[in-house]
C-alpha cells in the first residue's frame, strides 16, 4: 500500500513537471514567433440611395497618438481601475475573470460575458474580429500573451489609449480630450479622466454630449474602483464627481452632407449589427443608405432660409417616404459644428399634431366629420380630479362645432371631449399602433401632446396614416457588402395594417382641410401647388408642422434647446420651413390625389348646417363617409330653386376622379 502511494505521489509529482515544463516550451514557443500582421485597415464608404458617395470612414481621422509621459496619472488609473484592475500583476490574461466568464458561458450555453484584459482588448483591436465565439477568444488569449512576450506593461497601455474608442469619431485618449473637453490629456483633470476612462465600455451610451446622465453615473463608478484599487481617497472621489464638467462644442470636423443622417447611421449600425465605428473604419464595408441627396439639400435650404440667424433657435426635419419607411432627409439642429445633438430623435411636447391619432380613433368609434360637440369653457372631471383645458387664445366658438371645424381650427374642447367620450385607452392603444413607442399615459391631456415625443416617432406615425393605415418601420440603412462585395445586411420592409383604410381616408380629408381657408395651415396654403394634409401644433415651448403627400411626410420641430419661451413668429416658422421642404423636395414630382379606397360614400356638405350641400350653399366642402353615416337632408338655409331641388335630390352629390382634379386646380 504504501509502494503505490509513494509511486501515485511520485506520478503526480512528474506530471506537474512535465506540465510546468510543457508550458515554459509553450511560452518560449510563442515568444519566438512573431507577432501577425495587424488587420489590414481598408476605408468604408457611406453612400446615398441615389448612388453618390456621401462619406468615406477611415481609422485616421481624429486621431492623435501620444506618448504614455504624457498621459497623466489619473488616466491611466482610472483606466486600468475600471477596465483591468490586475493588469500589472497578470501575464496577458486574468485566470478568475476567465473562470468566472466560463462557467456563466457555460451555463447559458453561448457567449454572453468576456473577462478581457486591457491586453486582450489591444490584441483584438489589432488582430481580430469582434465575434463572440470561443475560437476569437482563444486566438485573443494566444495573441495577448504574445503581446506581453513581445512589450512592457507600459507599452500596452500606451498602445491601448491610443487606440480604443471614445465615440464621436475620437480614437484614443488624447483625441478623446480635444473631442469633450478641448484640452490636451496631459491637462485633464481626475473628474475628467474618470469620465473620459469610462467611455470606452459603450461609446454609443455613454459620450456626454447626448447621455450625459449616464456619463455621469459611469463616473462615479470608476471612481469607486479607483478607489478600491488605491489609488485615490474616498474624499477625492466625491470631491471630482462634484467638479462640473465643461464640455465643447467640439473643433470643426470634415463632415458628411448629412452629418445628423451620418450619426444616426453609424449609431443604428452598432446597436443593431454590432459593427461599431471603430470596425467600419478600417473594415472596407460598402454602406448604402436611403438617404436621398436632392431631398436633404432641400431640407438643409429650408431650414437656413428660414431660421433667424441672431438668435439660438433649433430645429429637426424629419421626411419619411411611406410606401417603404426610407428616410430619406435628416437635419437635427442648425449647426452641425456648434451641436452635434441629433434632435430628431428628442422628445419634446408635440401639441396638437397629436390630435390625429384621437380623430382617427373616434371615427373607429362611430363619430364622423359631423359630429357635433360644444366649443365653450369646459371642467372635465378624471379620478376625483379637475381638468380645465383652454382653446389656444382662449378664443372659443361657444357653439356645437363639427370634426371638420375642429381639426381646421385645432378646438381643444372638442378633442378633450371626444377622448373621454371613446375612452382615454383607445387613443394610447391607436398611437401606439400607429408608430409612436413611448409610453403613453391615458391622461385627459394626452390630445394636447403633453407627453413628448421625437419628431421620428410623430413623423412614423403620420407615416403611417399616409399610406392607407399600413405602418413601415423607418429604414435607414438598405444594404451593407464587406470588402469582398458580399452582403452581410438587407433591409426587410416590415409592413403592418394596423388601420382600416376607410377610415383612414376619412381622416386624411379632415386633415386637408387645415391647409383651408380658416385652417391653422392656411398662411402656407400659397406656397404649396398640391394636395397636402397634416396638422400644426405649438406649445409655450415647441413649433410642429407634420404633414404628407402620398409620396413623402415631414415633420419640423422649432425650439430652443432649454425650453425658451417662444414667440408666435418663431413658433410659424415650421410651418414655412416645412412647406418650403416639401414643394422643393417634389417639384420634380407631379402632384397626386390621395387614393379613395371602395366602400366611402363622398359628399358636398354645407359646413355650417352640416346637411347636404346645395347650389345655393357658398362653401360646400367635400367629405368622406362611412355608408350609412352620411347625412341625407339638404341643405335648408341655402335652399336650391324647386327645378334644380328636384334634380339634385336624386342621388347624393358625387364626383369622378376628373371633377376632383378639376375642383382641385381650379
């Protein structure tokens, strides 16, 4: 018994040599071959539908590289702190990381979490692919420890802040700095330097220009670690997360046409696909975009020709083509170079081109252009509270108004009433179908648009009513081929009915109708040469103009940045923008009538007595109805001349495609 175990210890003790000395034969195998060649860096190009290049990406731009003696303590601290706190003390790799990592890989059966050490990044960044697959890891395990064969410490942190990503087209610590905070490294500060060392783990959450909050809160975790690890007193950490924090508005950049349209892409590109700037930068990818040129330079003329320039008013132009869901012009503010800020994609109150949804739901609940409702002050009560809404002017029509005189108008009184007649849920569930994601309360204001939404949901959504009550997802992207021509991505047109048509269309005349004489869109009636609909909104705060052709919809937003008051004549100022946009945008583009789908009964209508209209009547407009909802009496207070009575009362006013074109031109 004790010969086998001294002959088992024996064993076991050989066992362990021969793997100590295999893996000494191992290392020194790795350290005699050389270090393989860094992926080859080709450039990207972003191009627009129409085929013109619109921006070509390359691992150059905006970047700096810079000596390690320059980079400041807490740089580098903060650093390792928060991305690799064993660096100087492991070989490349970190054995409880990876153990850790393992067994949750294991446990979900796929690759869920990495444990990459600053070397393991570097190794990847230079060599390989982002793909979580377990031959990557090994090969990044194998390349990282050649790296420490190969380099000091020192070495690979200074490769490693020179190279990773900080967002906004800054590649390395140094051009990080001059990015945010217009500084060199060497000048930043601990607050600084936490805040910057906490980018790299998501670029695309956590810049500050547009998720300061979450910047914020990255920030205090790396001075947690930093404290953990030694290197500064609790006291110090609280006194830099307090410090204020100036960013820039950062240097003049070579920027695309469409540089808003540009970030949107290679944000949308990363959080879907996975390929982040820093890969397409030197990954060779062919980008074709929907973004098409002649219609963005009509935006960005639009807007320049109407903002006033001594004043910091912003502005978002949105167009969708909603047949397909192509974006196809895109401008989130007035100065790319002073705020790179996308504010196509901010939420503010959209006021009153909220209301459409709410219309379009109460003619799915047996209301029509006719229904009466009392224009006047009005208490609405709501779960034991009291709501007292007023009418823009507090101008009111202290009569019964129809839904055509209250979309033309914008009569709040007439919308708050309807929505607690159908019942508050039914506008939250029709916006929600129609495009709009954010979630909605089922309040009384909700017609008012007192929840904010971004200009792409509200211009989704109208989208959305355009084509018929067929929703499309907004697309921005249609294809992506790598360098060898291949193609790795194709945009899916996801099309969804979630709407009736019929009624659709019944709305889409009510919503003609604002362009009309007494309409809110009525000052840019002149400048359009052909068949539009949409609606105005406008809050203390906010401008909208949202509205559409069967060929394109636009939405503009005019505001200031932190909430200003605005003036009436600014608060107009979208809707010139906007009317100016899209006669630019389709002056190539013959006009074209709203499609009428089957089962509509049309009608001239005496506006006033809300009976069908006769010769006699002076502005008789034309609607749409559901059968058996259209009204079947004559006008009586425009009575027609017992000859002619006789004739029209045969069958209801109608007219052929040609009386409309014809009606329309005249």
């Amino acid at each position: 018994m004790i010969r086998f175990i001294v002959r088992l210890v024996q064993g076991i003790i050989l066992s362990f040599l021969l793997m100590i000395l295999g893996g000494l034969f191992f290392v020194l195998y790795l350290g005699s071959q050389p270090l393989p060649p860094a992926d080859v860096e080709e450039s990207s190009f972003l191009y627009t539908a129409d085929g013109e290049l619109l921006e070509t990406l390359h691992q150059g731009i905006n970047r700096q590289t810079v000596p390690l003696d320059q980079i400041p303590a807490a740089v580098r601290n903060a650093t390792i702190a928060i991305e690799d706190r064993y660096f100087y003390q492991h070989f490349g790799f970190d054995p409880k990381r990876i153990a850790a990592s393992l067994l949750i890989n294991l446990q979900e059966g796929k690759m869920v979490q990495g444990a990459s050490t600053i070397t393991q990044q570097l190794a990847r960044n230079l060599y390989l692919s982002h793909d979580k697959t377990w031959e990557r890891k090994l090969r990044e395990l194998l390349l990282s420890i050649q790296l420490e064969l190969n380099y000091s410490k020192d070495q690979i942190l200074e490769m490693y802040l020179n190279q990773i990503y900080y967002g906004n087209s800054a590649y390395g610590i140094e051009s990080a700095s001059h990015t945010y905070l217009g500084k060199s490294a060497k000048e930043l500060t601990l607050a600084e330097a936490a805040l910057l060392a906490g980018i790299p783990k998501g670029p695309t959450y956590y810049e500050p220009y547009r998720h300061f909050e979450n910047a914020k809160k990255r920030q205090r975790l790396v001075l947690n670690a930093m404290v953990e690890n030694g290197y500064i007193t609790r006291e110090e950490a609280d006194r830099a997360y307090q410090e204020e924090i100036h960013l820039i508005k950062g240097a003049p950049k070579k920027v695309s046409l469409a540089p808003y349209f540009r970030d949107a892409v290679l944000e949308w590109i990363d959080r879907n696909l996975g390929l982040t700037p820093s890969d397409l930068n030197k990954g060779g990818y062919r980008i074709y975009t929907t973004l098409s040129l002649p219609t963005q330079k009509k935006a960005e003329e639009a807007v320049a020709k109407r903002l006033p320039k001594e004043q910091p008013l912003q502005v978002a132009l949105v167009a969708i083509e909603p047949g397909t869901g192509y974006v196809r012009a895109m401008v989130g503010g007035r100065d790319y170079d002073e705020s790179q800020y996308n504010r196509v994609y901010a939420k503010r109150q959209p006021g009153s081109t909220f209301k459409p949804f709410l219309y379009l739901a109460a003619l799915e609940n047996g209301m029509t252009p006719l229904t009466k409702i009392e224009s006047k002050p009005t208490v609405f009560q709501y779960e034991g509270k009291l709501y007292s809404p007023n009418n823009y002017h507090k101008e009111y029509a202290n009569d019964y108004i129809t839904m055509l005189e209250a979309i033309k108008k914008s009569d709040n009184i007439y919308a708050i009433t309807t929505h607690m007649t159908i019942g508050p849920e039914k506008l939250v569930n029709r916006a929600k179908e129609l495009g709009i994601e954010t979630p909605l309360q089922a309040i009384p204001s909700l017609p008012l648009g007192s929840i904010p939404l971004s200009p792409m949901e509200m211009v989704t959504a109208y989208a959305t009513i355009a084509n018929a009550g067929e929703k499309v997802e907004p697309i921005l992207v249609a294809r992506i081929e790598d360098r060898n021509g291949k193609v790795i991505y194709s945009a899916a047109e996801e099309k969804k009915k979630v709407a009736d048509s019929r009624y659709v269309s019944i709305l889409i005349r009510l919503m003609q109708a604002v362009f009309e004489k007494g309409g809110t869109a009525y000052s840019i009636a002149g400048d359009l040469k052909r068949p539009v609909a949409g609606k105005t909104g406008s809050t203390p705060y906010d401008g909208w103009m949202i509205g559409f052709t069967p060929q394109l919809a636009a939405a503009v937003w005019v505001g200031f940045d932190k909430n200003q008051p605005l003036s009436d004549v600014d608060s107009y100022r979208s809707k010139h923008i906007w009317a100016d946009f899209m006669e630019g945008a389709l002056s190539s583009s013959p006009p074209m009538l709203f499609p009428l789908p089957d089962g509509l009964i049309s009608a001239y209508i005496d506006p006033e007595t809300g009976e069908l209209a006769t010769v006699n009547c002076p502005d008789a407009e034309l609607l749409y109805f559901i059968p058996g909802t259209e009204p079947t009496t004559y006008c009586t207070k425009h009575p027609a001349p017992d000859k002619e009575k006789k004739e029209t009362e045969k069958k209801t006013p109608k007219k052929s495609l040609w009386d409309r074109v014809k009606e329309w031109w005249e």
